[in-house]
C-alpha cells in the first residue's frame, strides 16, 4: 500500500486547529508544538503505511 494524497476534512481541520489553540491557551509554545506534531505524524503516513503486519487479512 501507498499512499500518495491524504485528504483532511474542513470538519476535522476546524477540530485541529481548535486544538492547537487551546494547546496554546494553556502555555506559549505547546500549541504550535501540537500542530507540527500532527503534521510530523499526517506526512508519516507516506512513509509508513500499510508497513504493519495483517493479522486476519
């Protein structure tokens, strides 16, 4: 399996975003620590996807 394009839903995006403010609301910094972790593990997904073993098919 490869993945090429991943799609994010405005719904979801809106959710992330809304995440990352409040990540930010609580202490300088987290919020945008937050957002580029959730970039770092969307863009692993071109890397490692489909990698992990099937066990019932």
């Amino acid at each position: 399996m490869n993945i090429k394009n991943i799609q994010v839903l405005l719904e979801a995006e809106t959710d992330l975003e809304e995440g990352r403010f409040f990540y930010e609301s609580q202490e300088q910094g987290v919020g945008e620590y937050f957002w580029d972790s959730l970039l770092s593990d969307i863009e692993s997904l071109i890397i490692y996807a489909g990698v992990h073993s099937k066990a019932y098919g």
